[in-house]
C-alpha cells in the first residue's frame, strides 16, 4: 500500500499547487479577508479561532456556538506542561495522564468512557490530523507530536461541530497554528537548564524570501535524564520544522515540513504503600515515588527469543515510546469569483515503538517466592552482587516490545459561497488513507528486586530446576505481527446563517465511508530452551503460529445544530445539538470489536467579558452505546467487553482583573459519569476520570526600569478516581502547586523561570487495570506523577 499511498499523496500535493494559477485569473478580494487574525491575548471575545468553522478566516469566540479554549505560545509556556499532552491541563473538561514522560499519555474528554490512549482526542497541525485514527494500542496522537518555538498556538475544540469536519473526532480536536513568515524578518534563540541535568536549545526565525513569498524555520534539541532516575538519558532527541508560504491578493498557499527524531523513556505503575482504603499514600521501602523508578541499566538493553528457531530482538528501554516521524503538509486559502476554496492537507511517515516495563502483582519477598515452587532454593543476581537477602522485596514485570510503523495521507477540501446576505453554505469531502506495521511481543517478564534501578535475579531450586534465566521468569505472552490498511471518504455539508446582528445559526451533516482490510499473524510462542521440565518458560508447549484476515466495511451519518445569541456587547449564550460516532479501528477489530460507537452530546454555554473580566459556562451532556474495552491482564488474558455510557457536567473557564497588573485565571470541571448495560459494571463511575478538577491561576504584572515583571502560580485539584472498571482501585484526590516567573528586558531579552509540583505532592494518575482489584496487604500498583522540577531559560528575540 505505502508506493501507491505515496504516489496518491504526491499527485494531490500536485494538483493543489497548480490551483493559484487558476485562482489568480478570478476576481481577487481584499486580501485583509483571507486569513484571522492571530491573537496574543487568546482569553479575549474578540480571539478569532478557526478549529470548528466551516472557512479559513474562522469565527471570533463571541460569536462561536460551541466550547473552544485558546493559548498562544507564551500561555502553554507560562503552564509549566511536562508533555504535548500535559499542556491540554489549561482545558476544561479533558483530563490528561502524562505521568508516563513526555509520550505515552492517557486523555479524556467529558466522561467519554476508554480504557487508556486517547480514542476521542485528534491532534492537527495547521488543520490537519497527524494520524487519521485518533488512536491505536501503544499510539495516541499526543505522541506524534513536540511543541517547541516555531507555534503560534493552541486551540481546543470540544464536541460542538466536530463530528461534521476533518476526521469526525466526536471529543476534542487540538489543533496547534505555525507560526509562518511575515514582511519583518524575526526569530528567537532560547536556551534552558534545569533540575535533572536538563539541557534544551530551541530556535526560530522567519521572514521575506521576495515579493509575496516568505518562509520560517526552527526547531529544538533536547536531553534530560528526567525527573526519575534511570541511570540513562529518559529524553534525547530533537525536531526541525520548515514552512514556506506564497501570498497573493486572492488568498495564500502555505507548504510544511518537519521533521522529528525523540527517544522517551516511558514510566508505569509501581508499588506504593497504601492505607486507610487508598487514602493515603506514601512510598514502597527503598522505591522513591516521586524520583524512583524501576528501569535501570541491569535490563536497559536486552535480547528477547521471539522464534521457535531460535530467533531472537534486541532493544533499549532508553528507546522508550520515541518517534522518528516525517511530516509534510499544506494549507490553502483562496478566493475565486464567488466561490472560497479551502484545503488542508498532510503526508505522515514514520515509526513510534515501545520499549517498556509493565508491572504486575504487588512484591513478596524472595523467599515466599521462592517457597511458591515448593522445593527450596537460592536466588542471586543476574549480573553480579551476589546472593539476594531473603527479605529482599521482589516483583515480576514484562519487557513488553512493540514496533509501529505508520504512514498516512489526509485532504479536507471546502467550497463555499454567500447564498444571500449573512448565509454561507459550505461544501467539502474529506479524505483519508493510512496504514500501521505492527510486531507485538508482549510478557518478557522478570523476576526483579523492587527498588530504585531494579536488578534481575536468577534463581536455582534445590532439585536442580530453574525458575529463571538471566533473570527472565517467561517469554511473550502475546506476540503477533500485523499489517493494516484504512481507508475513510466523507462529504459533508455546512451552512452558517448571520439571521441579524444578535442571532448566528449554523448546521451540518456528514456521511461517511471507511473500508480496513489487514492480516493478522500469531507467532509461535516460545521455549526456551525446549525442556518442558524447566520454569522460566510459561508457555511449557510451543504453539503454532496462525493468520487471520480483517476485512470490513462501515459507513454512518452524523449531524450539528446550533445557535449563538448576543445579548449585548459584552455576553453571549449558545446552544448545540449534534450526533456522532466513532468507526472501529484496527485493534478494535482485532480484538473482534465490530461495532460503531454512537455518541449524541448537548450543550448549553454563556461567554461574557470586558477588560475586567472573562468568564466562558458549558453545560454538556453525552450519551454512549457500544463502547468497547480491553485490557491485557497480568495472567496474559486479553480482556475484553462492551457496552454503553452517560455523562454530564459543567465547564468553568474565566478570569478577573480586578486591579493594577493582578489577574486571576480559573478552569475547572464538574462531572458525573456513569457506565450502562455494561455487563456487572453498570452504574459504576466511568473509570480514571474525576468528577470534579479545577485551576486557579493568579499572576501579577509589574513594568519595573528594567523591564516588564510578571510573577504567576497555579494550584491544581484533581479529584478521586477509579483505576477499574469495577472501581476496586481507588486514586485519592491530590494537589499540585507550580510557580514561575518571566521578565522581558528590553526589545530582545527574556528571561524565565519556572517551577512544576514544586510542593512534591505524591499523586496517582493510574492504577493497575492488568491486575483486578484493590490493594494487596497494604501495596498498591499506580503510576505517580513527578515531583519538585525547576527550569531557567534564557531568550533573545529579534
């Protein structure tokens, strides 16, 4: 598929070049029309934002019917975000677990039930998905992407008129604006430092090429040994991006590339000492919750068998879940006559793999483990210290492996036309063709000791068995290969209606087609050794491998109403109706999940503001049928079901200025949700999301002789959790305190300073789903964010 993908994605690349020369032969418009404005102050009414809008020059937030958050570049810096996905904590209503490093998150929407990753959160840049599936196992979108210097900023959209335009993504879409060339050449070089030896260096600069042509560059590079001790780099890599842009009076073609080559370490959960039913939390004996961590360089790089034939894999954890992508992409705005045409479109190449630890049962001691066999024994270290102290604390956990080779190809052209005075109908298609390479092998457990930088144990019985070899306890337990193709078109329609100058309807329906055919290979499970009398095999037979063919068709209809009403200059209210849905991808039908998940979402909203204020109310409720769920459980069983779900809430965001430079910022969430028809879990919370978080962010802004001073913190809540769907697994509520400073010197200095969790509270963002139930005699598996982290970062602009 791929030649014939890249062929297809050249062809239109082609073709959309070649559209100015027809373009220019029309009548031209004021070239004032053919793009928004970008906005700094991203919190104001008259912010213009294009995610959500049927035409490129978008909406103003005050006239929007729907909920959309806003952040230039300087906000998501001044949030202190630890990841691309750490940064959506400025959005009402999502809840991100980055607790796992720079990738790998877990993002949820509005009570939108997912067992992890992140199925109803798109990332795009310029307007174009980064991958056409929102996600697949060990691949969400937050992963594709690293924000550095070369971005305008961030917009969030949540339901509203989603499931009409681009991918259909019913949740939220984030949508993260380039910074492009202008008349005036400007740049920026930044250099930061901070706790655990973090290096970084990002630079930018843009400017004129000639008359009507500009271009932009930049990028960063970056190594760290992270905020828990690995013993290697947790993050190494670097990314450079690229655009050109050609303007004329009638509209503007811009072309992208970028370019990005990471290595994350990625973090799981680890025993913690938990009492008074999970309410209190404190660290395992000789494991630092807040700074320790299990990898370590005794299994940093190992060599798997994968092969009955004795074929075998090499891997480093320090590869983590990285990325080595390519990404190539253009945007097009023109007018011709009567007619505006719009086109966003992107290639995607690359891999993502996952090198990782996943844990399992809680720790005993070596000697209970060793007296489980029922022969006594000893146990030493793989590589070298001895014999291992019978009390030592000891755990098994898997060196799981998988490599994910992606490539897609997305277009959304759109044409639109003013039928009368204020009413514009837009019609556009939308299309998508992607596909993923995947090699599972998932199990490679190990017997480890459970402290910071754990080490391998091998151990002998005295009957001469081997529970062990080179610490591994068992091979894959899951391995397959995979190869699958997508394939989505969809049409749809929009019209949006300015009825007089309090009133804005707009409305739109979609029909959709996706075809996904692939082959799925079973690989033969592994012995060791071929003695079925040894023990570090847990699979004492070999089984043969198998295929299987996916093959299936599906299509659904979605639709949006809305409205926004102006009750004066300074406060608005909205409504919004839509229906829509999520098509099974290539792991849902793996796992023989079939079904379309519909999804039909209201909401209510109020937006005011003047220069003292800023303050944005959603209601919203949703409704979920054929939810699917799956989990791989410590015994190696793939753990599947399905079923439905509810949920309503409301959104708070605003600001108040009261004084002087004072300004205090707010977001929060209040949610209930609930499973339903699903099997025992029917009325349980829908797990891993809080009912109530919220931010409260006060800042105060001085211009002293020497520059301008701003001074911000920001206090976080996020409330209690359910790790499982049975919710035996409690997470406690927990708060977070970040703190910073910025000040610009003169025209071209800038200076900041920053601090994350500087309290060092020890949260859990995740359980043990692979292990049912709660905490076992006082020990309980979760996955803790970071503690105290600083950073300084000097820049200069010109």
């Amino acid at each position: 598929m791929r030649p014939k993908l890249m062929r297809y994605a050249l062809s239109v690349a082609i073709a959309a070049a070649l559209v100015p020369a027809t373009a220019l032969a029309q009548d031209a418009a004021p070239a004032a029309d053919a793009a928004p404005a970008s906005e700094s102050d991203a919190t104001t009414l008259d912010a213009v934002v294009v995610s959500g809008t049927a035409r490129f020059k978008g909406v103003r937030k005050r006239d929007a019917s729907f909920s959309i958050t806003t952040a230039s570049l300087e906000q998501l810096q001044e949030a202190v975000p630890l990841s691309t996905a750490d940064a959506l904590k400025v959005v009402p209503g999502i809840w991100a677990e980055s607790a796992g490093g720079s990738t790998g998150a877990n993002i949820f929407v509005r009570g939108m039930p997912s067992e992890g990753d992140a199925p109803f959160v798109t990332v795009q840049m310029d307007g174009a998905p980064l991958f056409p599936p929102p996600t697949l196992s060990f691949l969400e979108n937050s992963t594709l992407f690293r924000m550095d210097d070369t971005i305008d900023r961030m917009e969030v959209l949540r339901g509203g008129p989603s499931p009409i335009f681009s991918n259909g993504q019913p949740g939220a879409t984030v949508n993260f604006i380039q910074k492009k060339g202008g008349e005036e050449t400007e740049g920026s070089l930044r250099v930061t430092a901070g706790s655990d030896n973090l290096r970084r260096v990002d630079v930018f600069n843009s400017g004129k090429l000639g008359e009507g042509w500009y271009y932009s560059i930049g990028g960063f590079y970056r190594v760290t040994d992270g905020v828990r001790d690995t013993q290697f780099p947790a993050d190494k890599g670097g990314q450079f991006s690229a655009t050109v842009t050609r303007s004329w009076d009638s509209g503007e073609i811009t072309l992208y590339a970028r370019h990005t080559d990471d290595k994350n370490a990625f973090f799981t959960p680890i025993p913690l000492l938990s009492r008074n039913n999970g309410e209190h939390l404190s660290s395992f004996p000789g494991l630092d919750a807040l700074t320790g961590t299990l990898l370590g360089n005794d299994f940093r790089r190992v060599t798997l068998p994968v092969g009955p034939n004795g074929q075998t894999i090499s891997r480093d954890l320090a590869d983590g879940r990285g990325l080595k992508l390519d990404v190539f992409g253009a945007s097009m705005d023109f007018y011709v006559g009567d007619w505006t045409i719009s086109d966003r479109m992107n290639f995607v190449d690359g891999n993502a793999p996952t090198n990782g630890l996943f844990t399992g049962a809680s720790p005993q001691t070596i000697s209970s483990y060793i007296a489980s066999f029922g022969s006594p024994g000893t146990a030493t270290y793989t590589n070298g210290g001895g014999a291992v102290d019978p009390n030592q604390q000891v755990l098994t956990a898997g060196f799981w492996v998988v490599d994910k080779d992606i490539q897609s190809f997305t277009n959304d052209l759109r044409f639109s036309r003013d039928l009368f005075e204020g009413n514009t109908l837009t019609a556009g298609v939308y299309y998508a063709r992607y596909s993923s390479t995947d090699t599972w092998y998932l199990g490679n457990n190990m017997l480890l000791s459970a402290e910071n930088n754990a080490r391998r144990i091998d151990v002998v019985l005295a009957d001469g068995r081997r529970v062990t070899r080179d610490g591994f306890v068992g091979t894959s337990f899951f391995s397959l290969r995979g190869d699958y193709d997508g394939q989505n078109t969809a049409v749809f329609l929009a019209d949006e209606w300015q009825v007089n100058d309090r009133l804005r309807l707009d409305a739109g329906i979609r029909y959709e087609w996706q075809q996904v055919d692939g082959t799925v290979h079973n690989v033969a499970t592994v012995d060791l050794d071929g003695n079925p009398a040894t023990l570090y095999d847990n699979n004492t037979s070999i089984s043969l491998p198998s295929t299987r063919r996916i093959d299936q068709d599906d299509q659904h209809f979605s639709w949006t109403l809305g409205l926004n009403y102006k009750l004066n200059d300074s406060a608005s209210v909205f409504a919004r109706a839509n229906s829509g849905y999520k098509m099974p991808a290539f792991d849902n039908l793996r796992d023989g999940n079939t079904k379309i998940q519909e999804v039909d979402q209201y909401e209510l909203g109020f937006k005011a503001g003047n220069q003292v204020y800023d303050l944005y109310l959603t209601a919203f409720y949703n409704s979920f049928t054929n939810s699917p769920f799956q989990a791989f459980l410590d015994d190696g069983t793939n753990f599947t079901t399905v079923g439905d779900s509810r949920a309503y809430g409301l959104e708070v965001e605003g600001a108040v200025r009261p004084f002087g430079g004072f300004e205090l910022a707010a977001t929060g969430v209040w949610l209930d949700a609930k499973y339903e028809n699903y099997r025992e879990f029917t009325g349980n919370q829908v797990m891993r999301q809080p009912k109530r978080q919220f931010r409260l962010t006060p800042s105060y802004y001085w211009t002293l002789p020497v520059g301008d001073l701003k001074l911000f913190a920001t206090y976080s809540y996020i409330g209690d959790r359910y790790a499982d769907l049975a919710n035996t697994q409690r997470l406690p509520s927990y708060h977070t305190l970040d703190v910073g400073a910025n000040l610009h010197v003169g025209e071209h200095w800038e200076f900041t300073a920053s601090g994350s969790n500087v309290s060092n509270e020890l949260g859990l963002t995740e359980g043990n789903v692979r292990v049912p139930g709660a905490a076992t005699g006082g020990v309980f598996l979760g996955r803790p964010i970071a503690g105290r982290a600083y950073q300084f970062s000097v820049a200069y602009r010109w």
